[in-house]
C-alpha cells in the first residue's frame, strides 16, 4: 500500500515528468515510458476500488474481502427472503405495483384486503390515503407518493407481486440508477424499494456468484501492462509486478495497450475499457490520483539516485 500524500496530477503534468524524469537520470525515453506505464497500470490496480479505507491498497487481498462485503451488504439492503416479508410491506409492494402499472381496480382490492394493516402503518400519509373517501382522488395521490417505486413486475397474484427470484436485473437497475456507488446507504429503509425472493438461499447463491466479479474492473489494467512493448536497454523484469489471482482471473480483451515508436520517440497508450464502469474510478478520482502518484515517484527515485552518484563521486 502507497502512503503519504498525493497531490493529484494531469495528463501533462505527468508526461512532462516523465520527460525530466528521462533526462535527469540519463535514461533512454522508450525504456523509462515503458516502465513507468507498466508502475501506472499497477497503481490504477491500486488505487481503483475496491481499496482499503485508508485509500489504496486495492491489489491487496483485504480489498478483495472488502469488495465482497460491499456486495453483500448492497443486495441485503435491497434483497430479502420472502419469509421475512411483514405484512406491511407485501401491502406496499403491492400499492405500488398498482400505481405502477396504472391499475385502479388493483388498487382499491389491496385497500380493502389490507384494513388491518393499514391500521399498524406508520406512514400516516398512506392511511390518510387509504382512507380518503374520494377513490379517484386517493389512486392520484397513491401515484405520486410511489412514483420513484422500482417494480418487480406485473403478477396477477397479489401475493407474488414483491416475490422475484431473478436478483440480478433488479440489481444492475439499481447500480445504474445509483452509478454503483453505495446502494445501501441510498435504499437503507426504503420501503419503495424492497424485494423479496423465495427463500433465503437465492439470495445467498447470488451474493456468492457476484463475489466472482471482485476484481474484473481492474483486470483490464492487468491486461494493458501485460502487453506492453518489450525494453530496448537494460531489462527490468515485470517492472509493474506480479498481480493477484484474484484480478487476473478476469483477463479478457479489456485492457490494452498501442505503441509508436521512432529512433527518438515513442507514443505509448495504455487503457482500461471498463475501468470506470458506473463512475467507479472518477468517484475515487483514480486517473488523477495515479498520475500524481507517478510524478512524486520519478521524483523520489531521481533524488535517490543522485545521491547514489554523489557518495560514489565522494568516495573517489
């Protein structure tokens, strides 16, 4: 794990870098873009989430336990069992599939099937609707109070309408609508959107099948670093270091890496075509922070090595 502070950096400010970076330390260009491309794919390994909460870390096999229990924690905080479904909240479930699908006469049945529930709510605004004698006038009302309802699907059986077994719709739904970040903070107690399936165990099953993506956004940067152009000089072995199982496992053709080179230039892009799926990496600010990273580590190395020379050139 990378610690001390990181001023975050630009595109420039890093390729700029790079260039003193080559001409103070006497390094040729090809090699040292080379290098320092394959340190930039591992710190976005690092430093794209899932991370420590102290920031970075994410190669780490703590991250990979952390992306698990953000997994686990979002599904529970929208996904129950349906036994576990009160009474309350099958009745607004089903308001809600009603106001969604525009269906009055499925509204009044769960009105009148629901009396004694509806007298236990503690929404006061859902038994002052209920209650109102004017029935086109409270369906209007129910409409607007459940208009950010998420459905789970039309059912002609009431008691089916919050019971949906097929998790992960629902969930890529609610990732999208939420960039990903944080869906149980967003959902916690939010009685417009809870599902329930079956039993426990499919909820279980399909935590433990998502656990298997932790990883895959960073695999991409595994993937660029892995097909870098060779060094022309001195050869640094795996320059940006051996990656864990758990990212590599992912490796498709979603990373990448293109070179041009000329006797006294080289155009070198590397890339991470899902590296910020639902804005995961521009919420961490990885980009920026990666190549600030980059900057304050040529620097340091360049210091390092000048004082190399100057105790050898003292001992002389």
């Amino acid at each position: 794990m990378v610690t001390g502070k990181i001023i975050p950096k630009t595109l420039k400010e890093f390729q700029d870098g790079l260039e003193q970076f080559a001409i103070a330390a006497n390094k040729d260009m090809y090699d040292t873009a080379i290098q320092q491309a394959a340190l930039l794919c591992r710190d976005s390994i690092v430093f794209t989430p899932p991370m420590l909460a102290s920031g970075g870390g994410g190669d780490t096999n703590p991250a990979k336990i952390l992306g698990e229990k953000a997994i686990k924690h979002d599904v529970k905080s929208f996904y129950k069992s349906e036994n576990s479904a009160s009474a309350a909240f099958r009745m607004y479930r089903s308001l809600g599939e009603a106001c969604k699908f525009n269906d009055k006469s499925m509204f009044d049945r769960v009105i009148k099937n629901n009396s004694g529930t509806l007298n236990s709510l503690k929404s006061n605004i859902v038994t002052k609707i209920a209650q109102d004698p004017d029935y086109d006038r409270a369906f209007q009302k129910a409409k607007n109070l459940f208009a950010r309802y998420h459905s789970a699907g039309k059912s002609n059986q009431l008691s089916s309408m919050i019971i949906n077994d097929n998790i992960q719709p629902v969930h890529d739904s609610l990732k999208s609508k939420y960039n990903g970040r944080k869906i149980r903070k967003k959902l916690k107690n939010d009685w417009l959107n809870q599902f329930f399936a079956s039993n426990e165990d499919i909820v279980k099953e399909y935590i433990d099948r998502t656990d298997d993506h932790v990883g895959k956004l960073k695999s991409g940067w595994a993937k660029a670093k892995k097909f870098l152009p060779k060094m022309r000089g001195k050869q640094i072995k795996n320059p940006g270091g051996e990656d864990p199982k758990w990212i590599t496992r992912h490796i498709q053709n979603t990373g990448y890496s293109h070179h041009n080179s000329t006797e006294n230039s080289i155009k070198l892009v590397v890339g991470n075509m899902i590296g910020d799926n639902n804005n995961v990496a521009t919420d961490a600010k990885t980009k920026s922070i990666v190549l600030g990273l980059r900057v304050k580590t040529m620097l340091e190395d360049l210091t390092k090595a000048l004082e190399r020379n100057k105790r050898k050139f003292n001992k002389k």
